[in-house]
C-alpha cells in the first residue's frame, strides 16, 4: 500500500510540474462540455442526473503507465446546476500495463448522505470511503435496475487512447483551492 501512495504522490508531482492548472472558468467549460457528451449518448444518464443530490465531474482524466502507471483530472462538484468546488483525482497502479488514455469521469451522488460523507471528508478514496457503482448501458441506453438502487453511480466515457480501463477504484478525490 505504501508503493501505491508513492506513485499517486510521484504522478501529482508530475502533473502538477509539467501541465499548468486549469482555472474555474476553463473547469467550468470543460464540465459543461463533458455533461453535454454524457447526456447525448444516454438520456437515462440526463434523467439520473436531474436526480442527482450532486455530481462530480472530471472532464478529462489521464492516465499511463508501463509496469507502473497512474492518473490524474481535475474537476468539479455540482450541486443544483452550480459548480460549487473543485476537485482532482488521481490513482496508481502497479502491474502488467502500458500505454495511455484520456476520459472523461461523472459520479452521480443520489443520496443526501452519500454527498454529506464526500464533501466532509478530507480526502476521500473510491471503494474505502465509499462505493461507486459503474453505470453500463443496456439497449436503447437504459441502465441496470441494480445500479439504479445505489447511493453513489459513476459513468465513464470517452475513452481515447490505447489503455482501456474502466474502473474508480483506488482514486483518491481531493479538494483544490480555485
């Protein structure tokens, strides 16, 4: 575990040192951009959405890696039609990979105490502080009754690159001052 934390702090460092970050108003475009996609490929997406107690988007999330790799995004938290904070996310990952991707990432908060739990918390890790169930789309885009129950549901899409990896768990999510 402590060589997983090493690479999440190794690849923040990174990130940080070589891409300058993103301010509110190219957050806030990104995640217009980003919802506006998600709600074209799925309506049931859109209607979840309306739903929804909050919703952290991350536009574009990156991620690489031979042997070891990682990720990183940065994003917002929505919560009634207003981007209210900003996040980012970021994972490690040791073992048989190589390559690269972009996507885009949205977790849907459906319950007032899913939501509560993530905005009090100082740090808060998929799959420690709490389970985010991936949203799949059957035929005609609907979703699975299953996933449709749960507290917290997450959409991943546009995925462009030569890793494919459709997974939140291990992402630390961290507030960031904008």
């Amino acid at each position: 575990m402590n060589a997983m934390k090493w690479c999440v702090m190794a690849l923040t460092v990174l990130v940080s040192v070589s891409a300058p970050a993103a301010t509110k108003q190219e957050i806030d475009s990104m995640v217009n951009e980003a919802l506006g996609e998600l709600y074209k490929e799925s309506s049931a997406a859109k209607e979840l959405a309306g739903k929804a107690k909050g919703m952290l988007v991350f536009p574009e999330v990156y991620k690489g890696g031979f042997v070891i790799g990682g990720e990183y995004g940065e994003g917002a938290l929505r919560v009634g039609g207003s981007n209210i904070a900003y996040y980012s996310t970021a994972a490690a990952s040791i073992g048989l990979q190589i390559g690269a991707q972009r996507k885009a990432q949205v977790i849907m908060f459906m319950a007032d105490e899913a939501l509560t739990n993530f905005r009090n918390s100082d740090g808060w890790e998929v799959g420690v502080d709490g389970s985010v169930a991936l949203a799949t789309l059957g035929v005609g885009g609907t979703l699975d009754s299953n996933t449709l129950q749960q507290p917290i549901i997450g959409f991943i899409f546009s995925n462009e690159g030569l890793m494919y990896n459709l997974t939140f768990e291990g992402s630390k999510i961290t507030k960031l001052e904008r």
